[in-house]
C-alpha cells in the first residue's frame, strides 16, 4: 500500500518541469483573519495548513505562542483571544513557513517533519537534505 503510494508520489514528482522555481508552484493562502467580539478568527486556517501540508494542531501551536494568547479550532477556522490582524498573522504564517516547511538547503517546499528522538527535523523530499528544526 505504502510502496503503491511511493510509487505514485514518484511519477508526479517526475512530471513536474526541472527548472520551477518554489515560487511558481507554492503559494500559501493569504490569511483571512475577522474581528468577532474580543477574538479574531482565521476564517481559512485550514485550508492555510492544508497549502503548508502540515498538521493543523502544530500550526496552531505556533500561532498561540507567537501571539501569546489562547485559542481553539473549529473546523477549518481557528478562534484567537485577543485582536489580531490579518497581517499579524500573515507575518507568522510565514515565519512558520520558513521554519518548518522550506528546505533551508534548496529552497523548495517538498519537506516533511521527522522525528528523532527527542529531536524533529525538516527532511526534505527534492534534494533529500534533513535539517535540524529543534524541538518542535
Ligand atoms: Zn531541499
């Protein structure tokens, strides 16, 4: 099942054109953040961490520390205590996209999260470069 999928994934990287940059083929939705009383909501949270291929809970995690605050997920939508604008949140959505999606080694967005130990590392699937993130 796994080696069907392997294989799958293969043939549509081998698809892709050798010369696209990672701005031709990734864009991360802008975020669209309201004003609901005292919190604000990330209208398109989840569909943010589906474009970052990353799980929801740990992209939360990291907007709850960014913005020292506590918050909830509903859905797609993400409920934050406290006003936020939306380029608030634009500005830590990209300080996690650098952090925890793009290979520091080539730039491109074709990463994963793997654990060791007590360690998580970015490993990244176009130039096979693992990179240290920490703990995250
Ligand atoms: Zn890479």
């Amino acid at each position: 099942m796994e080696k069907d999928y392997k294989t799958m994934l293969d043939r549509a990287y081998s698809k892709l054109p050798e010369d696209s940059g990672p701005a031709d083929r990734f864009s991360i939705p802008r975020a669209d953040v309201r004003q609901v009383g005292r919190r604000s909501v990330i209208v398109n949270f989840g569909e943010i961490a589906e474009a970052l291929r990353r799980d929801p809970e740990h992209l939360m995690k990291f907007i709850l520390n960014e913005t020292a605050t506590r918050g909830t997920r509903d859905g797609g939508r993400a409920m934050l205590q406290g006003k936020f604008n939306a380029e608030t949140i634009r500005n830590i959505v990209e300080i996690y996209t650098n952090r925890y999606v793009i290979c520091p080694v080539c730039g491109r967005p074709d990463t994963h999260m793997v654990k060791d130990r007590r360690l998580t590392f970015l490993q990244c699937d176009a130039c096979g470069a693992r990179s240290s993130i920490g703990k995250a």
